[in-house]
C-alpha cells in the first residue's frame, strides 16, 4: 500500500521546524515530538502524519466498536484522538457541562503522507496513489526559509472557576472521600478566551519551546486544534507487551541548582504524592490485567521523579502482556480513560467529577496518538495543552490536581497554577 523513501536529515532541528510549516497546507495534521526527551520506550523522535485518505468521526455512541472495525479493516498507520467523554460508551455516565469547543469525541484518519524520524534518518511513508509526489515535495520541505510569526490581538483569558468557588467544590469532594465514595479524583477547572484569534502554529512553538516535552503533539483537523507539551505516555503497546506510564505528584522547578534539587527530594519523600501515585498505580494494574496474560501485569518503576523544563513530576511504569488475538482497540477501551486523570474507584469518580466540574473536559484528558499497521499503538494523556476551535474563535485550556483525603484546597489551587503557568506565558 505504501512507498517507502529513506533521507538522511544533516540539520534535525531546522528540519523538524520545516517539516511542520509545510504540513500547514493540509487538512488533516498530527505532529508528535519527544524533543529528545530520555525514556526507555521510544520508537521515534518526531512523526508526522498529513493528509486524509480515509477516516472516521464520531460521537460516543458505539465509539469504540467503530474504531475497532475502521483499525481492522485498514490494517495502516492511523492518527488521532480519543475525547475523555469516550467514557459514557464504555459506562453509563454522561457528560453534560458546557462545551466551547464541539470537537468530535472521536478522530482518526489514514494519513496518505507519512515522516518518520529516528536520530538524523527520515523515513518517508506515501501511499501508492502520491508516491510521485514525494521528490517535490521533499524540495519544498528543505527549500522552506522559517518565518516568525505574531499573534493578531491580545487575548484575554477568563477563569471558568472562581478561586473561591475551586476551594469550595475541593472541599465538597473531600467531603465524599471522608465519606467513602472515592479515594482519589482528579478535579479540573478551564481557563478560556472568547473571540481569540491566534495562529496555532506560532503557540504550539512557543509552548514547545519552553517545555520541551516528551510527548508533544501539534493536531489540526480543519478548524480544531490541539496544542499540546504533554509530559504523559497514557498507553503503548509494541507486540504483545503493553505500557502505561502514569503521573501523579509535581513540584517546582528552581533556577537555583541547590533548590531545585530540593524540590525533586521533597517531592520524592512526599507522602501525600505518593500515596496519590500509588492509589492510581493500583487502579492501572487492575485496568491491564482485563487483557493480560495470567501473572504479567508487573509494576517496573514505582514513583519515580522525572525533571521537565517546568516542573519535576512522580511517574511510575506498569508493563503487561497480552495475547496476540486480543485487539489494540480492546486493550485501549478496558484502560480508558486513564487512571490519572480520573480516580479510583474509576466509575464513582467520574460521577463526582462530572458533577463538581463546570466544563466538558472533551479531548482535554483525553488522548492522542496513533496505531501501526501491525495493531501496535502509542497515545499520550493530553495534559499541559491547549484547544483551539478557530470556526467560534474559542480557546481553552484545563488544569487539574489529585485530590486525597490529605488534600489542602488551597496547595491544590496553587499546583493547578503551577501547571497552567506555560499555557499563560505563551498567550500572554
């Protein structure tokens, strides 16, 4: 089905930079970067996908089903996104708050063009129907002189929860944890901007630049954009191994080497942060072990600190094997949505979020990623990102915290400014 070109790339930053610019003329475009970033399970340094051949879009209802046959018949490389309201196809919830936004709860395509960049060799995926096209549009590529860009007005960002109301609604749901129908949460509030008009690719830079993220991802798909610098893999599989590399617990990066050392001390001593880590390590295991093979779901790092540009964070590695008859989309629907972004238990959690919040959380905690012609498939936890819906001019992006019996309103409010502070810094 496919062409296969191979190019050795002499300049990967300007190129990476090039390859992004170009990929503006098309419809359709997912753009995934590691920035280099050290990690254990890593295929790629960048990807970039263009330019619908097939794909499929749809709402909740028989989601999953839907992707499972799209994924089955194709048997190619297919990119996209699932929203975090995927979840009233796999329970019986519903999602109900306001939505600026309306993108699609679901959306994948098979990309007709396809790069594929591991340390400074490009490999060049075209379906058959284009491949004559490659030799230009390689020229165009490299031949591209980068431009600055600048964002048209000043945008003015809005608070969806007020500081009052957040400790409010955090203490409410201390309330059901002291109660016993939760454990864990994960609460999240919206920053928005009304009649904002920015030029994505210029943000994604800007965001990218400063946080340097390992699972980046740029995606437009007509007028709906992501813009993401997430630093969270929520789910790869690579032949019947399956990972998922959960985050719960941050702290403050410091100028001062001394401080900053300290934070990423304090933060691994933290019991509060573990015990928030742990509680979703638990939750992950269970959720792998309804596709893996009997005694396989393995916890390979518990709360472990990673350092990013802006913040140091607790990880752990929970690794599981699966049959080669169970399908991709049935390892992703039994895991979905990820453990860090919802609680535990899952399903009692959710209801409480869904009640406490005051916006759907649409793609934001959902994820973004793509599947291999052979049913691999790596997808990120979209965190530390904003959406974009240039058709209404709206502009959002959420922030969250865990929230434990041993929460403070007030350190939960002060974390989810911590972690907004890259998305403010680049649209302000």
């Amino acid at each position: 089905m496919r062409t296969i070109f191979q190019e050795q790339i002499h300049d990967v930053k300007a190129f990476k930079s090039k390859l992004l610019q170009w990929s503006q003329q098309f419809r359709e475009v997912v753009f995934l970067d590691s920035n280099n970033y050290h990690q254990k399970y890593s295929n790629f340094d960048l990807v970039l996908a263009v330019d619908a051949f097939t794909s499929v879009k749809t709402d909740f209802h028989n989601a999953f089903q839907d992707l499972h046959e799209y994924q089955s018949r194709t048997k190619d490389w297919l990119f996209g996104y699932l929203s975090y309201d995927l979840k009233n196809d796999i329970e019986k919830l519903g999602s109900n708050n306001f939505d600026g936004l309306n993108f699609p709860e679901l959306f994948f395509f098979q990309p007709k063009k396809l790069f594929l960049l591991k340390g400074n060799i490009l490999e060049v995926h075209y379906l058959k129907m284009c491949d004559d096209e490659f030799v230009n549009d390689f020229s165009n590529i490299i031949s591209i002189e980068l431009c600055d860009f600048a964002t048209l007005r000043e945008i003015n960002i809005l608070q969806r929860i007020s500081r009052e109301n957040y400790l409010e609604k955090v203490s409410k749901m201390l309330e059901y944890i002291q109660r016993g129908d939760i454990y864990e949460a994960n609460f999240c509030m919206e920053f928005f901007a009304e009649k904002a008009i920015i030029n994505p690719l210029e943000i994604y830079q800007k965001l990218n630049t400063i946080s340097q993220p390992p699972f980046a991802a740029y995606f437009k798909n007509n007028h709906h954009y992501l813009l993401s610098a997430s630093p969270e893999r929520y789910l790869k599989k690579v032949e019947n191994k399956v990972i998922s590399q959960p985050i719960k617990g941050t702290s403050k990066r410091f100028e001062n080497k001394e401080l900053d050392n300290q934070s990423k001390v304090d933060l691994q001593n933290n019991p509060k942060e573990r015990s928030e880590n742990i509680m979703i390590v638990d939750l992950v295991r269970n959720d792998l072990s309804h596709t893996a093979t009997k005694g396989s779901v393995e916890v390979e790092e518990l709360c472990e600190i990673y350092t990013f540009k802006q913040v140091h964070q607790m990880i752990s590695t929970i690794v599981s094997n699966v049959e080669s008859n169970i399908s991709p989309v049935e390892i992703i629907k039994t895991t979905f949505p990820m453990g860090s972004m919802t609680g535990a238990p899952k399903i009692s959690a959710m209801k409480i979020i869904e009640e406490l919040e005051e916006t759907k959380r649409g793609l934001y905690s959902g994820s973004v990623g793509y599947f291999t012609p052979s049913g691999d498939f790596d997808f990120n936890v979209v965190i530390r990102s904003i959406l974009y819906n240039a058709e209404n001019e709206y502009l959002s992006f959420s922030v969250g915290s865990a929230i434990t019996s041993k929460s403070i309103p007030e350190n939960e409010y002060d974390e989810c400014l911590l972690k907004a502070k890259a998305m403010f810094e680049v649209l302000r």
